[in-house]
C-alpha cells in the first residue's frame, strides 16, 4: 500500500503570540475530504504538557462500541461500561495495549489504563464483529476531522512538530503518517493525503 502526505503550510503576516491555530485538510486518495481521521502534532514539549484525561468512556451498546475510535493522551484510563443486555468480553492483544475484560454486564470495577503511545485494536471475542480503535498520544494537540475532512488545532505554542495523522480505514497495523512542521506564531494550514484506504 502506497500512502502519500502532502503538506502544504500557509502561513500568514501577524504579530507574536502565545498559541497559534494550526488548520488541517484530510483527504483520501481521490482527493476529497477524509471524515474521522487523527490528527496530532508531537514534540518534546507537547509531551510535557501532555496529560492524563479524566472520565474517559468507551461504551458498548447494540453491540457496537460506543465511539469507534477514542484518542487519549498516555496514562488515561478508560471504563468499558456494557449498556447491552448480553455479556461482553472486550480485549486487546496489540502491543499498544494488551488487557482482557472477561464477561461482564453493566460497568467493571477497574478501568484500564493505556500507559504507552500507539494504536491498540479492540474486539469482543462473543462478537466478532465489534471493532474499536484507541489512539494513544503523548500530546495534548490532537482532534478528529469533520466531515468537510478539516479540524483547527488552537492554542498550540509556535515550533517545530512532527505532525501525524491515522485513519481506521489505513491498513492493519500501518502507524500514522509523519511530516515535520513548523508552526509559526500566526499560525498555519496543511494539507493532507491518505492513499490506499481499505474500505
């Protein structure tokens, strides 16, 4: 599968600031606008600033989960809580993060923790059907494209990035794509491609 990444950074004339506001296009191979991608911008210091989130959900009802894909940042924990009147035994073998909730009805009583940065697949081994993905990230600038394909990341600091994006629809196991950016304090816009998407 070939994936391509265009980057394009249209910066304009301002003042300093503090935050900038980086504007992000995702599209698919074709060219038209790509809906639920990930988008992230990674550094040293977002790192730093990047903190555990508080409430985190990951439902299943109708038997489907409840949302499809989930960004946290590193050290979140996240409660599975089964709406179903079935039993649901949620697991993960990605080495992103590995767990098993065996079967269970209403809401268990340890959430889990996903201590390390990557993509971890979900399934349901009573449902083989269930599918959910967790991206965890070591930042606190990530967001998810609308359906036109565009998100805003807004009170970001100015400096250098590497920006990703990741799609569900990308292959199996393919990490999201990389690009360095710099992002100027008056902000900024990119522009990017995912080829070889699987239905």
């Amino acid at each position: 599968m070939r994936l391509s990444f265009l980057l394009t950074a249209l910066l304009c004339a301002a003042g300093p600031a503090l935050a900038a506001s980086m504007q992000v296009q995702v599209q698919d191979g074709g060219g038209k606008p790509l809906a639920g991608a990930v988008v992230f911008l990674e550094s040293r210091e977002a790192q730093a600033a990047a903190k555990p989130l508080q409430g985190v959900e990951v439902a299943q009802a109708n038997k489907q989960f409840d949302p499809q894909v989930r960004v946290v940042t590193v050290g979140s924990a996240v409660q599975f809580p089964n709406h179903d009147a079935v039993r649901h035994h949620v697991y993960s073998f990605s080495p992103t993060k590995t767990f098993e909730l065996k079967l269970y009805a209403g809401t268990t009583a340890n959430p889990v923790v996903f201590d390390k940065p990557g993509i971890a697949v979900l399934g349901c081994n009573i449902h083989d059907k269930m599918v959910a993905w967790m991206v965890v990230v070591e930042t606190p600038y990530f967001g998810r494209s609308g359906a036109d394909g565009k998100l805003s990341l807004d009170n970001v600091p100015p400096g250098n990035y590497r920006l990703r994006v990741w799609h569900a629809n990308m292959a199996v196991g393919a990490p999201a794509l990389d690009q360095p950016l710099a992002l100027a304090a008056a902000g900024g816009a990119a522009t990017v491609r995912i080829a070889g998407l699987v239905p």
